[in-house]
C-alpha cells in the first residue's frame, strides 16, 4: 500500500466514526503525508488534534516507513479527548497538551492547524528557521493572519479536482469538491519554492479546469 492509500484507506475509516464532523478532509490527508514524505519531516505540532484522523495517519505512515516522528498536539473539547484513545493506534506515541502554552522549549518542522481559535502569533516560538504550516480547509483569516506574520512566506491554496465520496463525512452532495488546505512555507528554501510553485502552478491548472466544468 503506497502513502496515497493509506491516506485515502484510513480518512475511510473515520468517516465511520463518531465524531467524523472532526475529521480533515481525504485530500488534506494525502497532502500532509506528501509533505512529510518530501520534506523528511520529523517534527510534527497538531493544533487541533479533533478526533486524531490526521495524528493517526501520521502514525501509520510513520510506523509503515520506519521513520520516528515526534508528534505534538493540543486539544481541549472533552468528547474529542475520550475519542483520540479510541481511535488513534499509537496512542501512546503522541505528546498531548490542552493548550498551546503548556508547550515549552520545543520547535517542529510542520505546524498543522485544524480548529486553532487562538492568536497565531503564538506559534512564532514554535517555528524553526523554515517551518511548514498546513491549515486544513478554508480558514482564510488565519491564512491571512500567519502572511502578516511571516511576510517572507510563500502560500499556496492546494485543491484537489475531486468530489466527494459516498462515504465522505458529513457530505450528501457529491457534486461538491473534496476540501483543500492552506500550505504555507515561512521561509522557503530553493527546493521549498520549487515545490511551492508546482502546487501553485498546479491549484491554477484545476481552477481553469473547474470552471470549464461549470459551464
């Protein structure tokens, strides 16, 4: 099973799930998997963790490829706590903290936000040099707060052409598009801008594309 399966296999299996309002989308899954894969990504922060379908998958890829990711992650709602237990095979393996400032002395490679309400600025003590941030849906004030905040950035709005599933959480409609994600590289390496432009490049090849299909 390739990395993209294993995203797509394991977004499946929390659709099934109580609590599937809380999970990322298909396509946020496979995309943070490749982020991790390309970037050699070994230190992970989840804001947000809801009920660990992006944590989870991390894991499984993680334990899959032999690789040892130190994973992060906050969370307060009571009933998502009780699930994570539940629904994350690797429980044991996460670092879980109800609030953000409970972290301390500690930098990661890609900070993934997905239910975050509080100040952005303070992840800037948590950002190594060039920190990944990966905001899953369209949260488009908090993408335009962290572009304030790191104004040597490259941000993209990574999309996919797909639609949503049968089994999609929370969907009826299948003529919607699957969600997407912010991705944002605060201080982009060459090799960081070279994959930036790809995903730009390709986000406007699809948007052409939905909008021939609408006609």
């Amino acid at each position: 099973m390739n990395n993209k399966d294993l995203a797509i296999q394991n977004y499946k299996r929390f659709c099934g799930l109580e609590g599937n309002e809380y999970i990322a989308s298909e396509f946020a899954l496979e995309t943070i998997v490749k982020i991790i894969n390309t970037f050699k990504i070994d230190t992970i922060l989840e804001l947000g963790l809801g009920i660990g379908s992006i944590c989870d998958t991390v894991l499984k890829y993680s334990k899959k490829n032999n690789k040892n990711i130190s994973y992060v992650g906050t969370e307060s709602n009571e009933f998502c706590l009780s699930q994570l237990k539940e629904n994350i095979i690797d429980y044991n393996k996460i670092e879980l903290y109800s609030e953000l400032n409970q972290i301390k002395n500690k930098k990661f490679d890609l900070i993934i936000i997905d239910g975050y309400d509080d100040s952005l600025k303070k992840i800037i003590a948590y950002c190594n040099k060039n920190t990944i941030v990966f905001i899953e849906g369209d949260r488009k004030g908090q993408t335009e707060s962290l572009m304030q905040i790191f104004p040597r950035c490259k941000y993209v709005n990574v999309i996919t052409l797909n639609k949503n599933r049968a089994y999609s959480h929370g969907y009826n409609n299948t003529d919607h598009y699957v969600g997407g994600g912010k991705l944002i590289f605060i201080n982009p390496t060459f090799i960081m801008q070279l994959f930036w432009f790809q995903q730009k490049t390709a986000t406007f090849i699809k948007n052409k594309i939905r909008i021939y299909r609408e006609k």
